[in-house]
C-alpha cells in the first residue's frame, strides 16, 4: 500500500501558486488572466481556509496573480480582516500565558503566532483562526482548573478522570471572547502522538514576541517536527498553509546555517521513530509549493515508509477520516497492559457526562465507535450529513 499523494487538483485554480508564492524555486503555475467572478470567489474563500490570505494580497500586489481592480481590493479587504482577528488574537495569547505564569504554569506557543514571528519574513503573511498552546501532562488539570476559573469552557469533557493527562492529545476551550484556545501536551491524537518526547519539547525553547511580550515557543528543530505532523497529518486535502509553515522552516534548516538544527530534526525524526510524518511533509511541500531543495528534501523524497508506518498515516490521509480510528491504532504503542486496559475503558464506558448530549445510552456509544473506527479505516463508507474528518466528534 502506497502512501497516498494530495494532489494539486485537490485545490481551486491558483491556489498553489498563492500558498508558493515568494518562495525560491516556485513555478505556479499562476491564471494567464484574471479568473472569473466564481472561480475568484472560490479562490478566495479557499485562501481563507489555507491561512493564505497574506500571500494571496501579496501575490496580487508584486502583479504575480492577474486580478481585475474590484478583485485586488478584495483581496487586500480579506487580508485586513484577518489581521484584525490576529491582532486580537495576540493580545488573547498575551493574557492566558501571563495568567498561567501567575499560577506557576507552564506554556509553549505553538503554531501561528510562533512561526508567524520567528519564521516568515513578515509575520502578516501568516494568518490564523484560533491559539494553540503546548502544556506539561503533569500541569494539564490545573491549567483547565485555572482556565475555568478565568471563565473558559471545555467544549467536550474527558471520558475519565485522567484521560487528559496520560492519554490525549489535549483537550479545546473556549472564552467568554469566543476563540478557540486548543492545549496541547502532544502533537496530534493516535499513535504518532504517542511516539514523541515530550520531555525534549520542554528542555529547551526559544523566545518570540509576540504584542510586545516576551514568550516561550519551541526550539527550531521542533517548531519544524510539529509543523511537520500538522502538515502531514492535519487536514485533508492538504492544508496549503501548513505546507507553507513546513517551507519556510526547511529554508532555514537547509540554509548556510541550519547543518546543526538539520541534524538534530533528523536525528529526533529516528529517536522518536517518526521519519516517516517528517519525510511526508516535507515531500508534499516540495511537490506542491517548490522551495528549497537540499539534504533534507532529498532524503525525504526518498524516503520509502514500512508497512505500519503507511497504516498509520492513511489513518490522516482520508476525507472521512475519524478520531475513532485513530484512537484505536493507540493501543498498539501504548506502554503497558495496565495503560491499554484503562485507555479501552475510558473510551468504550467513558463518563455519562462525556456522552450526554451526544448518545443515547453506552450500548450507542459503542456502535457509534465502531461504525467511526470502521468508517475511518475505509472499511464502509461515511454516512450523509456526518462530520467530514471527525474533527468535532472526539475520540
């Protein structure tokens, strides 16, 4: 079984070139003309969605995409919004690590405000919608105890008490303001999450300002190994924006002085034994947006998966893909029996508070989990209506 290919088909006309755009060795293809009312519209609500919004008004600017006046004047429209909402955004960030810090907690910034400052040439090429932040297992119940107490909500409860802190990838609240705050304590759900060091991602970081404040993200090596897993294993078809993140690290790694980080991507990469999510990524980002070509996107794209590693990732590479399957493929990395019993427990006889609202009795839980964990491997197809990638349904 192949890994399976996103291809550029899987996107509006131009919209590769966009998330490519000022990138060495990008080749477009970019429109000969300015595209139509509903092809540009789609375009646009596509850069939205690919946190491409930046390079898509910066494209328009260098005259690299043809646009008509009123489409230029969109675009510049539909960047301004986004930068408002990041604007915000940053000062959101701001006021939960500070709360944290009083409290004795800690917290890495994780994706675009950290990659947007310390990445990009122009933090306003990278835009996003909501904040991630990577917390300690150890600290996780008492950051969602301080968070609760400042007014967030959970949007989905734990199956057990514990599950936070041994199992999960983190859990996702939400303010009296209204943005999504998503804590981490691992990079992504399923059994690639379980194979990182957590303790790495914690000996070491580096600093980014972000609204004038000094903040703690994660060192370059492992900024690149999670843009990695969230380009590789995140949305599917592939989000541009992500792949984009992925480039503009690699140019740095793969630079006159990136040999140090590079090594040290590689050799977390085989620690961890995750070659294969590093490997994807940085193929897929070549393929589809060019950029830079060294060590690193040579040995990638010749990188040949084993079998497990393919199972693994078609669980990610899928529309339909699901949580539940995800879920289950844990329990073959999990450490122990003990572990396996209790992680099967929470998620097959989880809390009534964890179902309420959601399922009828434990007996529907159960068919639900195995109709996602079969829907999720391909072994039928997803029914009408039901959530595309699983993303709001929860293990």
């Amino acid at each position: 079984m192949a890994r399976r290919l996103c291809g550029a088909e899987e996107y509006p006309r131009g919209l590769t070139a966009v998330a490519g755009h000022l990138l060495p060795g990008s080749s477009g293809p970019w429109p000969a003309g300015p595209l139509g009312d509903g092809e540009w519209a789609a375009l646009l609500a596509a850069a939205a969605a690919h946190r491409v919004t930046g390079l898509l008004a910066a494209a328009v600017r260098d005259g690299a995409l043809p646009a008509t006046p009123a489409q230029a004047a969109r675009a510049v429209s539909l960047h301004r919004a986004g930068q408002l909402r990041v604007l915000g955004l940053e000062q959101q960030l701001v006021a939960v690590t500070d709360l944290l810090d009083r409290h004795g907690l800690g917290a890495r910034v994780l994706k675009g405000p950290a990659v947007a400052h310390l990445d990009y040439a122009d933090p306003a090429l990278r835009s996003y919608v909501d904040l991630d932040v990577l917390v300690r297992s150890a600290e996780i119940d008492a950051v969602v105890a301080v968070l609760t107490g400042a007014g967030f909500r959970r949007t989905l409860q734990e199956p057990r008490p514990g599950f936070d802190r041994r199992f999960d990838k983190g859990l996702t609240m939400v303010p009296p303001a209204g943005y999504e705050l998503d804590l981490h304590r691992t990079f992504v759900l399923g059994p690639w999450g379980r194979l990182v060091d957590l303790d790495a991602l914690w000996r070491s970081g580096q600093e980014v300002v972000v609204a004038g404040t000094s903040l703690r993200a994660l060192d370059r090596p492992h900024r690149f190994l999670h843009a990695c897993y969230h380009a590789a294993l995140g949305d599917w078809p592939l989000r541009l924006g992500s792949l984009r993140d992925v480039a503009e690290l690699l140019r740095a790694l793969e630079g006159p002085d990136g040999a140090g980080d590079a090594a040290r991507v590689r050799d977390a990469a085989a620690r961890w034994g995750v070659e294969a999510v590093v490997a994807a990524a940085v193929a897929d980002t070549h393929r589809l947006l060019g950029g830079t070509t060294g060590a690193l996107t040579a040995w990638a794209e010749g990188y040949v998966p084993g079998r497990r590693e393919e199972s693994w990732l078609a669980l990610h590479t899928r529309r339909d893909k699901t949580f539940a399957a995800q879920a289950l493929a844990t329990v073959a990395v999990l450490p122990g029996w003990r572990d396996r019993a209790a992680y099967l427990y929470a998620l097959a006889l989880p809390d009534r508070r964890y179902t309420t609202g959601r399922h009828r009795s434990p007996l529907a839980r159960l068919v639900y989990a195995v109709g996602q964990v079969r829907r999720g491997r391909g072994r039928r197809p997803p029914r009408p209506g039901t959530v595309r990638d699983g993303d709001r349904e929860g293990p």
